[in-house]
C-alpha cells in the first residue's frame, strides 16, 4: 500500500522506517483509514517486543507519512528459508518474546489480525541477539469494535475470519500456533492451489499431525501449537499469557535452555508462576557458548573443539565448583537484577544503598581478571544500548526530553562514546567526573533521588505500567517535588477521551476565530486540570494524537471559548496546524501560549520551529535563544546551528 524509507532523525541521530502511503491510494477512503489505523493502534502499545510508532503526519501533497521504529535483522521468513526449521529451544525463546509483544497489544485493545513469518523481526537489539519485534498493526482494530474479514493472510488465519463471530486475541493466538507448526516442520498446517481451498481447510479439516525431523522436540510442545490450532476459539488458550506459560511447561519438560531464559514470567496464577520460575533455567547458565562465558569454560578446560552446540549446552557445568567464576555469576547477576529494576545509575530514594548496575559493574571490574573485563565490557555495552534505547523512547514523548536526557546521561556513564546520547548531553569531563564519583558510592541527595524517580517508571515496558508507576510517584512525591518538575511529570500522563454525546460531523474551518483574554504571564502550562474545558482538551489531545487533527481543532476552539486561558488548548491548536503545514496560523497560536506562559522554553522552541517552517530565519533564531535562556539547552543549541547553516550565518 505504500514505500518504506531507512531515516535518521535529524536531531537526535535514531534510524526510523518511513511508511508513505502510495500516492494512487491517498484518495482511497479505505486505504487512508487502514493507514491512520495502523499508525494510531501501534502507537498505544507501548512494548519492547513491538515495533514504535514515533510520528504520524500529513505531507504536503496530502499523501500520509509514518514514522516507525527501525527493526535491523531479518525477518522470521528469511530465516526459516536461510536456516532452515528452528530448534525447540530457539523456538520458544523467539515465540515467548512474541507472546509478550502480543499480550501488551491484547492489553491494549488490539488484535494484530496478520501474524505471519514476515511481520516477526529478528535482530541484535541493545546487544541482545534473536530480539523480536513485531511490525505491521495495519489491520488491528479496537476489540469488538468492528469484524473486517478480508485481511489476514490465508496460510494464518483462523476459522473464525469466515464468520460472523466477534475477534478477539485468541485469533491470533490460532496464527501463532500455524506460524511455530510451519518453524518446526517447513510448512503452514493447511496448504493448498487457491485462497479458498486454504481458507475451508482452516475451518473443516482436522489438525495435521505435527511430524518434525527434529527427535529434540518436547511432546508438550507439540500438544501446545495443537491447542492453539483448535477449530473453536474457546478450545484455545485463554490468552498470551497462559500460551507462554505453556511454552515454558514444554521447555521444562523438554530439559531446553534458550538466550532468552531471563524473561519475567508470564502474568499468571500467582502459585503457577513461582513453580514455574523455580523449574526454569536462567540466562546466565546459558551463556556457556553464546556469550562471555566461552572464555571461562575454556580457562577451566572444558572440551569445546569439534563439539556441536547443543552437547555443550546439556554440559554446561555449575559454576558453584569455580570460585572465580562464581563471584562473576554473582556480579553479573547482581548486575542484571538492578537494571530489571531500572537502578541504573540511580538507587530507590527510599534504599538509597541498593545495589545499581553501575555499582556492581564497577565491583566487577575490580576483580582484576580477564574473564571479568570481558563480561564488564559487554555488560557496559548492553546497558548503554537500552540507556540509549530508553533515552529515544522518552523523547518522543510529550514533555518526555528532560528525562530522555537523565537516560542519555546515564548511558554516557557505561560508554562515553555512545551516540547520539554524546552529541545530545555534551557533558563537560569535569562534570562527568562528578556524576562518576557519586555513582560510585551512591552519595545522591535526596532530592537528585526524587528528580530521576521518572525514570524507572519509564523503563516499565508496558504503557499500563508506565502510567501506574508514574501516579505511585506523583502521589507519593507530590509535596518534594519542584512545581516545576511537577509539571514536567504531568506532561507524561496519557489522557484517556471523556466520554461525551457531541457529534463529531461539523469541520471546524480555517477561518474560526477566537477571543482570547488577557491573563497573568507565568500561568502553568500543564495545570492540574478542574475547568469546565477539561474533558474538551482531553478529548483533543487524544483526537490529535491520533491523527484526527480536524476534531481537535474543534475540540481545542471549544474549550478556549470556555477557558480562553487554557495555554494546552493555545499550544494544541499551535500543533495541529502546524502538523497540517499552516505554519502561519501556527505560529500565531503559539504566540499566543507563549504570552500566558510565561518562560516557557517549550513552548518557544515550538514557536521557533514555525517561523522556521515559513522561513522567518531571524524571529526563530529570536524565539531559540530564548528558549535556550530559559533551560531548553540542547533543543536550542541544535535548532541554532541549524538556522546558520541555512543563513550562512
């Protein structure tokens, strides 16, 4: 429906994909729709194991822009054709990644609808390999919403895609199974000369037999994908969750080990999941041959020449017999469990003594051997990745770059060199000297403490758990923190649409005019929200955000007639048409928002990037330094050079 383009962001140096719809289907009402669809469902995940969504527009030729997550590696298609079918254990590590990627989206309301071989990535990503990242929501919609029944991939889609049966996440639970049947013996479960032969198979045929060459695959494994092929939704597994529970009863039973035994365990019975986790082996005794420990194994002797990967895997020894090596278990253990926790740099204000990852790598490090720098020096390099990683993430979100620069700060600590968190930062060596020291021996102030708790809620993986961990924060912190931080921490909340009766059919025409009284400069940007205009910003936030840019205009006009104070519905109404081109009319609202903000260097750089956009070089270099004068340092500095470079200044 489209092209895809390999980006870098100007600013900040992230590879992006970007999706452009094709210039034949921009006019398709259908095809727009699909296209909005996608960019809105993938956008509220939120989860590692799926592909972000960090952008969405209109292009000046009316056709519609995405920009997405770049996924490096290979798709699970050109690996099964490159490889060959998986073995059991990479095939329950890669799927109980998927599991995960699909339970957040289910959690959210979505169904992906076309889980497919070619829409699971699998790449090095933040120095882990076989990282999975689903890709293509296209046809997702809301659950029950509406059934489309022409989408989907025939080879894949479950009995329930020809009837008038309501979709929910066990229809994609039937494509995961056809998808980890085709891994394991080269072919879907149902083939056939045409579309409608496959399809009445889905529906009428009995489960083929799973026959695999591989004698290593558990019978439990092959009772789960058979479950999940089950004519009847009902028959299935309840969720993704208790699939990949599943999937870990079959690896237990199978005596397997994977590079991703490190997962949390899937969100289950409480009794269930503590036996689970007791039986299941852990990463880091897996390591043996993928990893750091390669060398440790031959330091001590272990025979590895000519053996093949899966023997010197059942032969891993326990460590507990080699002291050396067990206090590096130890370390990068002890290293691990902090990050998990997001104690990167950072301890818990309310343990300002627990262990952090920078600590304990230090500690690690001083154990003076080669075995221990080599795990050190991998363990810096994966913790820099997912800073950085961390660091990109937040700084698509709304209010999010003050914290995004706390992640790109903490990465620099791990590897000083790393970009583009070096660029954005530009720590001084004085300064990072300091930052040094006092994560050495974790001499934070309380209020440092407070200032970065943010950022282990962002960490969270999941949207749901961002949000839960950041009203924890707001509610306990309230009273120590800054106002000014405060607003800063209400910026990240996502704001649900209020329910309301209003019809949404009348556009809102470039020619509405507004009255704007005169308010007191300095007036809170992000206020704590209790006027009558409150569930109008709300719903336009959401409206826009999710593409619908002509409700939000309305939206944001009503709630002005009622506020005419309301700096968010000045700054929205700034935003939207500026997302539409209207870089004029943009420029004039966020004039306006400036005037009742006060100092607000946001809202400057935004005014800034629209005298920009209508090539008013001089009044943006005017609103940057501004901005800069007022705290927005790095945004500033980037946006500066850039207006020389185009003055020649």
């Amino acid at each position: 429906m489209g092209v895809v383009y390999e980006a870098r962001h100007v600013e900040i140096g992230r590879r992006a994909a970007i999706k452009i719809v094709a210039a034949s289907l921009a006019e398709d009402p259908a095809a727009v729709q699909d296209f909005r669809a996608e960019a809105s469902a993938s956008a509220k995940i939120g989860a590692p194991n799926i592909a972000d969504v960090f952008d969405f527009a209109v292009l000046d030729d009316g056709r519609l822009m995405m920009a997405m997550e770049f996924v490096p590696g290979r798709s699970l298609r050109d690996i099964h054709l490159a490889d060959g079918c998986l073995p059991p254990g990479r095939l329950i590590g890669l799927f109980r990644q998927v599991c995960k990627g699909l339970a957040a989206a289910h959690e959210a309301g979505l169904v992906h609808r076309d889980i497919k071989p070619e829409n699971i990535m699998i790449g090095e990503i933040a120095g882990r390999q076989d990282t999975v990242k689903l890709v293509d929501f296209g046809i997702a919609t809301i659950l029950g919403e509406r059934a489309v029944r022409d989408a989907g991939t025939p080879c894949y889609m479950p009995p329930e895609c020809m009837n008038a049966e309501a979709i929910d996440g066990r229809y994609d639970i039937y494509s995961v199974g056809c998808v980890m049947y085709e891994m394991l013996t080269g072919n879907p479960p149902y083939v056939d000369t045409s579309v409608a032969a496959v399809l009445h198979r889905h529906m009428f045929d009995p489960v083929p037999a799973l026959v695999s060459e591989d004698p290593t695959v558990p019978h439990k494994l092959v009772e789960v994908i058979q479950r999940c092929l089950a004519k009847l939704p009902e028959d299935r597994y309840e969720s993704m969750a208790e699939l990949e529970a599943a999937l870990c009863e079959a690896q237990i039973e199978g005596k397997l080990r994977t590079s991703w035994d490190d997962l949390p365990m899937p969100a289950i019975d409480p009794d269930r999941q503590a036996k689970l986790q007791a039986k299941m082996p852990t990463r880091v005794a897996v390591r043996g041959v993928s990893g750091w420990w390669l060398p440790v194994l031959l330091a001590f002797g272990v025979a590895v020449g000519g053996a093949t990967t899966r023997p010197l895997l059942a032969a891993v020894p326990t460590f507990s017999t080699f002291s050396a090596a067990s206090e590096i278990e130890a370390a990068v253990i002890r290293v691990h469990e902090s990050a998990a926790l997001a104690y990167y740099v950072y301890p818990p204000v309310d343990d300002p003594q627990a262990d952090t990852a920078y600590r304990v790598l230090i500690q690690l490090e001083a154990l003076d051997s080669d075995e221990a720098a080599e795990a050190a020096s991998l363990l810096r390099a994966e913790l820099a990745s997912t800073l950085v990683r961390l660091g990109d993430e937040t700084w698509s979100k709304s209010g999010g770059e003050p914290f995004a620069l706390d992640f790109y700060i903490q990465a620099i600590l791990f590897d000083p060199m790393i970009e583009p968190a070096r660029t954005l930062v530009g720590m001084s060596p004085g300064e990072l000297l300091a930052l040094r020291r006092k994560a050495n021996t974790g001499d934070f102030s309380d209020a440092e403490l407070i200032a970065v708790e943010p950022l282990q809620a962002l960490a969270e993986p999941t949207l749901a758990g961002q949000q839960a961990k950041l009203e924890v924060i707001r509610t306990l912190r309230g009273a120590q923190r800054r106002a000014s931080a405060t607003a800063q921490l209400d910026m990240l909340f996502v704001i649900e649409p209020a329910t309301s009766g209003r019809s949404n059919s009348d556009v809102v025409s470039d020619s509405d005019v507004i009255s704007v009284s005169a308010v007191a400069p300095g007036s809170a940007k992000t206020q704590v929200r209790k006027g009558p205009a409150d569930s109008l910003v709300a719903e336009a936030e959401v409206a826009r955000t999710g593409a619908r840019l002509w409700a939000a205009k309305k939206l944001y006009l009503r709630a002005l007639e009622l506020e005419p104070q309301r700096v968010d519905a000045l700054e929205g109404l700034g935003r939207v048409y500026f997302e539409q081109g209207k870089y004029a009319k943009a420029a004039t609202y966020y004039e306006l928002a400036v005037q009742r903000s006060g100092r607000d260097a946001e809202l400057r750089i935004a005014l800034g990037d629209a005298y920009f956009a209508k090539r008013d070089y001089a009044q943006a270099l005017e609103q940057y330094e501004q901005a800069k004068q007022h705290g927005s340092r790095v945004k500033a500095k980037i946006r500066i050079a850039r207006v020389e470079q185009r003055t020649g200044g």
